[in-house]
C-alpha cells in the first residue's frame, strides 16, 4: 500500500489545522493574540495550528469567533469530527470497558449487507464463540487495565454477532492459518470454537477461506481489517481503530482483499486445515 491508515488519519488531523491556522492569518492576528482573545494559556493555539491537539466542537467555535469568521465554524467541526472519528485510541474506546464499543456499533453492522473481513491474528469477532471471545477480552481488559466488564461485553459481541444468523447480510471471512493455532483461550475453548467455524461454513451466507501457511504470497500478512460494504474499513492496531471511508483507500484494501482470497483455500481444503487444528489439541 502506498501509504498507511494511520497516515490518512494525520493527514485529516492537519488538514483542520491547517484551514484554522489559514482564518488566524487571514485576520492578521498572532497566535498569541488569539489565544487572549480566547482566553487560553498561550500555548494552546499554537499547539492546535500544529496539529498537536485536537480542538473540541468549542475551541472550533472559540477559534472562528476571534478571527471573525464564526460563518465557517460548523464545516469546520464536521471535519474535525471525521479527522477524531477516523482514529480512535482504544485506551480511549474502552474507558468504561467495552460493552459499549460493541453496543455501538451494533447499528453499523445491522445496515452492512456485505462484509469482507481479513484477521491475521484471531478469529473474526462474528464468529468468536462465548468462551473464545472471554478468554480474548479478559487478556484485552489486563493489558490495558480496562475497567473489568468481560461478562458484559461478550454477552454483547454475541449480540451484535446475530447478524450472521439473522437478516440479509453476507460474510467474507479469510483468516491465516496460523489463527487456528494461537492459544487466546484454554484447549477446550479452542476446541470448540474451531467446531463453531465449521458449522458456520455450512452456512450460505458465509464464505470462511484459510490461508495456509505455504501459499506463495502475492499480499503480505496486514493488520486485522474490516469493510463494511464500499463505504468503510475499519483496521484493528494494537493502540487504535482507523476507521477510512476514502474511497482510494477503499479501493486498496478491497483489492489486497481479494488476492489475500486467492491465495486462501476454501471448501473442503478449509475445513480440512480447521479439522487438524482441532487434531493437534487432542
């Protein structure tokens, strides 16, 4: 890829900081001006025109307001809105634990008819079993001493996993095969959520592709990926979620997508990499 999703997500960030920095100049006020005017200390303009904090919907307003330019206050805060909202720090996120992180985007995955998702690291949340999915959200709530609601939140990721069962949507689902190994929960655990991926796969609504670990690669193992339809994609860092809704950048990863999918067995060559899986836990 050209360049990274964390890069967009900056680039959105200056972009507003740069279009504020654009008014102050126009008015032909300093920056320590404007921030008398705004009653800030004297630092906080210059660290908002360099893009080092993110102003709230106040400081947008605040900011317009001095320079006489409150007309362009509320473009502004929309773009600010989507700079904030393509990159979400999950120390941020999960605050108040996770429960909500799953609540809300429930909506998001009822109205998604096509979902392509690629996970090189665990099995797709959608698919995660009950158990799966505590041993995988209790190490989250450890690492990084979230406020401890794992009961709540698998109960809500089952929930907001329904969609699989219940609507018109349809799953594109490729993992590495090397998901089939790792250990986010105790054997028998595993065992059973490698039973669930196979009774998943009878479903006609889902396509689950393994990609073995010999395949000749074609697109190298990325970070966790989500798209929901052609409108967005979601990618899972270990510090944030990068939301992209650019339609370039949708573009790449739709097509890295499908040649990750040709490199990946499906069918019965699956089932068989899920079946010795659960062979080597025995």
């Amino acid at each position: 890829m050209s360049h990274s999703p964390l890069s967009s997500a900056q680039a959105a960030r200056a972009s507003v900081a740069a279009r504020l920095d654009e008014i102050r100049r126009d008015a032909g006020i300093t920056g320590l001006e404007l921030a008398t005017r705004c009653g800030w200390h004297k630092s906080k303009s210059s660290r908002i025109a360099r893009g080092k904090t993110l102003p709230s919907d106040a400081d947008i307003r605040a900011w317009c307001a001095a320079c006489g330019a409150s007309e362009q206050a509320a473009d502004l805060i929309a773009a600010s809105r989507t700079a904030e909202s393509m990159y979400v720090l999950w120390k941020q996120a999960h605050r108040d634990g996770m429960r909500r992180v799953h609540e809300k985007t429930v909506p998001l995955y009822q109205r998604t008819r096509n979902f392509r998702v690629y996970a090189s690291n665990l099995v797709p949340g959608m698919l995660q079993t009950a158990d799966y999915a505590r041993g995988l959200l209790r190490s989250i709530t450890d690492f990084q001493y979230t406020p401890d609601d794992v009961e709540q939140a698998v109960q809500a990721r089952l929930e907001r996993s329904r969609v699989v069962r219940e609507g018109h949507h349809r799953f594109a689902l490729l993992i590495e095969e090397a998901v089939l190994r790792y250990r986010v929960c105790d054997k028998e655990a595993m065992a059973g959520q490698l039973g669930h991926l196979l009774a998943v796969m009878a479903q006609p609504n889902v396509s689950l592709g393994v990609i073995p670990f010999e395949a000749r690669r074609t697109v190298w193992p990325l970070e966790a990926f989500y798209a929901f339809d052609d409108g967005q994609v979601a990618v899972e860092t270990l510090t944030a979620e990068i939301n992209l809704t650019s339609p370039g950048e949708i573009r790449t990863y739709l097509r890295a997508f499908a040649e990750l999918s040709r490199m990946a067995l499906h069918g019965a060559p699956a089932r068989d990499r899920i079946t010795q899986a659960i062979d080597l836990l025995r």
